[in-house]
C-alpha cells in the first residue's frame, strides 16, 4: 500500500463519475494521504475548458487532513512535444502528468511516438508520462527511459492499463519498468481512476515493480514527502501548506 495516487479524473471530463469530495472521503478510508487529481487537458472532447485548470487555485491544499494536489493530464500534442497546458494554466497547476490520446494524437509510428515524447520530456513542463506501455503507442522503450532519466520525468506504472483500459499493456509495462530500473529513472503509480472507488489501488504496478525487482527508492509514491520533494526539486516551488507532509 502506498499513501500517494498520482492520476485520477473527476465528473470534470465526462467520463468519469467522481467528485473531490467523493475522492477525499475515498482517501480516508483507503489510506491514500496525498492525491493528484488530473483531469483531461482541454484539447480533448470531454475535457473541461482551460479555465477549469487556472481556477484551481481556490481549491484547499488540505482538505480534512489530505493533501490535494492540482494536477493535468495533458495531451502530447505533436512531434514537437506541445502539450494543451500553457499560459495561465501553469500559474495554478502544480503536477503535470503528459501523454499520448488518441483523439489529439493519432496513433503513428514507433519513431515518431518516441520522438514526440521525448520532445515532450525535453519541453520541463512534464513531471510523469502517463501510460507509455500502450500497445496503441509502441516506442523506442529503452530511449525513451533514459531521456526521462535525464530530464528527470517520471514513467508511469497505470494500474487501469492491466484492468479496463489499453488492452494489451502488460509486457510492455514491464519492459517500461525494466528499462527505468536500468536507466536510473523514476516510476510513478497511477491508479488513473475514473470512480473514487478505486483510489490507490497497484496491486498490478506492485506485481510487475516485484518482477522486475524495480528499486523502491526510485518510487515516487513510497511516502508523500518523496513526490513533494521530487515536485520542488523539479519546480523550485515549495507548498508552504505541505510542509506537515
Ligand atoms: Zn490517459
Ligand atoms: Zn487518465
């Protein structure tokens, strides 16, 4: 059990069902002390309005004694690594997770998946690729872990990738993580819930990190006081709110 989710949706993009609220009563019976809600970048079709991002910032940091992050999953949008959050938008967002959807970017080839991504990595907006192991999106995985090494961006681990979404994903995750173990680079878990329900749930992240006996110390979701330090040492921006965490 790890205390911190990094990737979760709200009845903000429309398909999922959950609320804040929904999410921070979820973490207190779960034991997730610290959260990421990352909604869909606006470029897509279900997505909210950018203005949705920037007005984050009236949200509390702690709500009942969990921490609250306001977090994106933006879209990768072109082979220059663009992603649909700029401006305003990153004056209230303090994690951005980064991919690969289908409706922004269709799906091309293994060159230029690996280049857009890395490019991606290269922009020091992103601080985690969200799902890299899609079998929808096949990459140069050994490439892209050492660039996240050096950019030092975090590869995710998507638990709903072994369960409901992207059909496929599991030898390709593993690979992922093989190949972040090797290149020295960080994993971030996500549950990438789209109910409350299942907030903080890994079991399949935490079956392939013990496959490939992928280092515990390179696992940002191991305490929250890890991923905030990852955030500042990658931002140079410290939540005065957090400091407790
Ligand atoms: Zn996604
Ligand atoms: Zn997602």
């Amino acid at each position: 059990m790890y205390p911190v989710d990094l990737h979760m949706h709200t009845v903000a993009s429309t398909h999922a069902y959950s609320t804040l609220r929904d999410y921070v009563l979820q973490a207190q019976t779960c034991g997730v002390k610290l959260l990421a809600i990352t909604d869909h970048g606006p470029d897509m079709a279900d997505a909210p309005h950018y203005w949705h991002f920037v007005n984050m910032k009236i949200w509390p940091r702690v709500i009942d004694g969990i921490g609250v992050l306001r977090g994106i999953e933006a879209n990768i949008k072109n082979l220059q690594g663009e992603i649909d959050c700029s401006g305003p938008m990153l004056g209230s967002i303090d994690i951005i997770v980064a991919g690969f959807h289908e409706p922004v970017f269709p799906p091309q080839d293994e060159a230029t998946h690996t280049e857009a991504m890395i490019a991606a990595m290269a922009g020091g907006l992103v601080h985690i690729i969200s799902h890299p192991g899609n079998p929808n999106y096949p990459i140069d995985i050994r490439a892209v872990a050492e660039a996240a090494a050096k950019y030092d961006v975090a590869l995710e681990l998507n638990n709903s990738s072994f369960t409901t979404s992207r059909k496929g994903s599991e030898p390709n995750c593993r690979k992922v993580a093989e190949a972040v173990r090797d290149a020295g680079g960080r994993i971030a878990l996500g549950s990438d819930s789209h109910t409350a329900f299942t907030l903080g749930q890994f079991d399949h992240c935490l079956r392939i990190m013990q496959e490939v006996d992928f280092p515990q110390d390179r696992v940002l979701n191991v305490t929250p006081r890890r991923l905030l330090d990852f955030l500042e040492m990658r931002t140079g921006k410290k939540i005065a709110e957090f400091a407790e965490f």
